[in-house]
C-alpha cells in the first residue's frame, strides 16, 4: 500500500511542473500567433459618406423628356418619375 502512494505521489511531483512548462509554452505560442495577424483598420464611426444618387442609364429612343429632379428619362404617358418620384410636370 505504501509503495503504491509512493509511485503516486512521485509522479504527481514530476508530473506537476511539465505540466505547467508545457502550459506556459503553449499559452505564449498563441499570444505570438494573435499578435502577428493583420489587424483590420480602425473605423472612425464619426465619418459620414455621402449617397450617391443612382442615375438611370441614357433615355432610350421611346423616352421623349427627363425628369427635372433628378434627370432620369421619362416616357410621355409617366405622371412621375420612377426613379426620384418627383411629378412631372
């Protein structure tokens, strides 16, 4: 019985400290490994960027005016623009 927690309690000694070292080591490799991954830029939430106003493509052929909203073409039987809703007037 004595030999028994002799054998145990002489590999919880060795066994404890490699444990701990191998741990430590570890722990570092992943502290290393996150610290030379590219960080994305910081993003300053005070920075507003303007819309952009979608404009349609060139007025075909069937569109015989433009909206002067917004300049997008019109087709003659349109009461509104379809692309700002302005009236057209």
């Amino acid at each position: 019985m004595m030999m028994g927690f002799g054998l145990l309690f002489m590999l919880a000694v060795l066994a404890i400290p490699i444990l701990l070292v191998v741990g430590v080591a570890v722990w570092m490799m992943r502290q290393t490994a996150q610290q030379n991954q590219p960080h994305p830029p910081a993003v300053n939430p005070q920075v507003v960027i303007p819309s952009q106003r979608v404009v349609s493509p060139a007025p075909s052929s069937s569109a015989a005016r433009a909206c002067s909203h917004c300049g997008a073409g019109l087709q003659t039987d349109w009461t509104h623009c379809p692309q700002c809703g302005a009236p057209t007037a």
